[in-house]
C-alpha cells in the first residue's frame, strides 16, 4: 500500500504536539519524510518546535527500534532521550541488558556506563552562559589542559576544568557558604 507523503507530513505535525507521549510514531514519520520528502521533514521541523537534533534523534530510534521485538510501552517508558543513547549500541544480543540498563540509570549516568566509566554519585551540573570571546577562552584552556573538541562540544572537559583549576593558586576565602 503506497503512503501519501502529504499524509504522513500532516500526521507528523499532529504527533509533533505531544512528543513525550508519541515520540516512536513521530520518529517514523519523520523517517518517512526524510527518506522521501527531505523539504518536507525540514519544514515539520521548521513549523514545531522540535529542532533539527531532536528530529533526528527520534528519525534514529525509529530506525533502531522498529522491527525490534520489545513491548511499546517499555520503550514509552524509558523515553526517547535514554533510548538515543543506548540506540547505536544495539546489535540484536544485547537488547535487553541495554534497555534494563536504560530503565534503572539517568542519561548522564547511563552516558557514562556505555562509555565504560562509572556513574558519579551527588554529582553537581553547572549551568554557565558565555559570550562568543568568552567561550573561546574556556574553549582554549580546556583544550590545554585535556579536553577535545568534537562536533558537538568537548570531551572530557570536567576532569579538563578541574586539572586547570588545580594549578591556580588558592587563597582562603573569607568565608564560604555552607551548602545544604
């Protein structure tokens, strides 16, 4: 049965209102428009508020995860952003222990474990905005004292951070506030 592309275009703009709850379908449309509509596919992710990474992602888990037989509402569960993490480590054997691995860790945790490193306990995100010529700076002194650059940001910049913050002088603070 051939698919109507206009069909499967207003179809994704429909499911791209609730993604959490229709992410594997959407996923699929979206597969379908960008293998055979790509104006199309960019247009969706031009009228939602999905972005281009995301639209991929779910393209990706569509691909990964379709034909493979494991409950729906298992991959519900575990949501989209766990499942574009453990996606690409699929290889037919392994998908239990990958999705059991998913449903009982975060996805910093679970980042860390598919890289073969261990999950940090009580660990702390910082957040931090930087002007263009700021970042260059961080970016700079990262890079020298052990992070690489990738296509998306850096690699192990926290452990880069802390080795340039180990060499700066301490002085004692007056005080320092206690964190609860």
């Amino acid at each position: 049965m051939a698919v109507n592309i206009d069909e499967v275009y207003s179809k994704a703009l429909e499911l791209s209102l609730n993604v959490d709850g229709n992410f594997f379908e959407l996923g699929r449309s979206l597969r379908q428009l960008l293998d055979r509509d790509p104006d199309k596919f960019r247009n969706v992710v031009e009228k939602t508020n999905l972005g281009m990474r995301k639209a991929y992602y779910l393209v990706n888990v569509a691909r990964w995860f379709d034909g493979v037989r494991v409950k729906r509402d298992r991959l519900m569960r575990i949501g989209w952003t766990k499942l574009q993490i453990v996606g690409p480590k699929l290889d037919g054997n392994n998908t239990d222990e990958l999705l059991t691995l998913a449903e009982t860790n975060t996805a910093t945790a679970l980042k860390r474990i598919l890289k073969g490193d261990k999950p940090l306990k009580d660990a702390h995100c910082v957040l931090m905005y930087f002007s263009p010529e700021q970042y260059q700076v961080l970016e700079e002194v990262l890079v020298r004292h052990g992070a690489t650059a990738n296509r998306r940001g850096m690699n192990d910049k926290e452990a880069a951070l802390i080795t340039a913050l180990q060499r700066v002088p301490r002085t004692p603070p007056k005080t320092l506030p206690k964190h609860t």
